[in-house]
C-alpha cells in the first residue's frame, strides 16, 4: 500500500490521483510496478517484432547464427525505437528531438532486454540451430522474452523513478 501512503501524505484528491494514475513517471518517488511494466511491454513488443522478423530473414537467406542474430538485434532495436519515436512524433515533437527522446527512453531497456533474450537462446542447447518450423524455436524464443520482460521491470521501475528511461516519454505527452 506504499502507493496509497505516497498520495494521503502527499494530501492529493481523487481527481488528481486518477489524474496521475496513467503518468506514475511524473512522481519520482512514486513509480508503479503497473508502469514499469508497460514501458517494459511497448518495449519488449519492439523488440520481438525485431527479433522474429530477423530471425525468419536470416533463416529464410541460410545466413548463419552470427549474421541472424546480428540482423535480429538490429531489428529489435529499429522496431523498439520507432514504437517510441511514433508515439511521440503523433504528440507534436520535431523529428529531431524525437529522435533523442526515443534514444533516451529505449536504449537501456532494449539493451538489457536484448542481452538477457539471446543470451538465453545461445544457452538453449540447440535453439540457435533451430528452424522456424521447430517447436524449440518458438518456445526458445517466447520463454526468453518472458524471462527479458521479468528482469527488464524492475530496471524500467528503476529509471522511470529517477526521471530516466520512459519518465523521458511521459513529460513529452
């Protein structure tokens, strides 16, 4: 109830509460696991588009692993940012500064996703040499987004409470 104790001490009505419910990056001290979750969602939804779509050309060309999963992290980048990068062009910003607000929301969190997703893959014994129509391939890939997603939270909850991360995001709408 930490969340309740923050408002009544903070001595907000209800109308602001709901008010603030939706932008929990506003309050430094305040950050929701509910809000931190949905930054690492909009992320990890970036991110797997990426991924898949990397890992089917890569597979689709018979590139090797190293080339696929070069491509499949690129990917992840490009589609992570962008989800950020239209959301906040749609709210009015130049492309410019767009540009910075998605590299400063996104960068740590596709990061560590990234890095915690295919470390896993690579430890899977035979995920890396998975084909798109194997079952390992699939459920490789879906356990090490969930796993991402999990260790992902707490680091946006982390940065959005420091004004960091998606915090960046919430000030531009």
């Amino acid at each position: 109830m930490e969340h309740s104790a923050h408002h009544t001490a903070a001595a907000h009505d209800h109308a602001a509460h709901r008010a603030h419910a939706g932008h929990a990056g506003h309050q430094m001290g305040g950050v929701t696991w509910g809000a931190a979750a949905k930054a690492t969602l909009h992320c990890l939804t970036g991110c797997a588009i990426g991924e898949i779509l990397g890992m089917m050309v890569g597979t689709a060309l018979m590139w090797g692993n190293v080339p696929t999963m070069v491509l499949a992290i690129v990917l992840a980048f490009v589609f992570g940012y962008s989800f950020t990068l239209f959301a906040v062009r749609k709210a009015g910003l130049d492309f410019k500064t767009a540009i910075k607000v998605a590299l400063a929301a996104d960068t740590v969190s596709i990061a560590v996703m990234e890095l915690v997703d295919n470390g896993i893959i690579a430890l899977v014994p035979g995920a890396m040499d998975a084909q798109l129509s194997d079952t390992l391939f699939w459920t490789s890939l879906l356990g090490s987004l969930v796993i991402a997603f999990l260790l992902t939270t707490p680091v946006n909850k982390w940065m959005i409470g420091r004004g960091k991360g998606h915090a960046v995001v919430h000030a531009h709408h």
